[in-house]
C-alpha cells in the first residue's frame, strides 16, 4: 500500500468521524434543549450577569464577605 493509499483511508476516517461527531452534536444539544428549563431574565439581571463577566474576563475579584453582604447572606462559618 502507498503512501498516497494510507494518507487517503485516514482522511476517510476523518471525514467519517467528523460526521459521526456531528451527529452527537446535535443529539446533545437537543437533549440540552429538552432538559433544561429557560428561564426569563430581568434586563437588570441580564446587565448584571454581563458587568460580571467583563470583570471576569478582566480577572478582577471581589472578596467573599463583600458578595455575601450585597446578596444578604449569611457568614460562611
């Protein structure tokens, strides 16, 4: 067998698993779908939930007892 032979089973391989791997894909997303609730979201917390994820991806923090204390929960013991 060539060289030439070999490179193209493999590619074969590839596709046909590119293709299989797209077919779970979607099985999982749908399941996804089909599991999980949505929810609705108020626009307040929709903005929120953003400023946190801009100051994630800042790699900014926050200490612990200043969200404990917004969110009015209790100390952790």
């Amino acid at each position: 067998m060539t060289t030439e032979a070999s490179l193209d089973k493999v590619y074969a391989e590839v596709k046909r698993m590119r293709v299989k791997l797209e077919s779970i894909e979607k099985t999982l997303e749908s399941l996804r779908e089909s599991l999980l609730p949505e929810e609705k979201i108020a626009p307040e917390e929709m903005e929120e939930l953003e400023t946190l994820k801009q100051e994630a991806l800042r790699c900014e923090c926050v200490p612990l007892e200043e969200v404990l204390k917004k969110h009015g929960a209790r100390k952790r013991a």
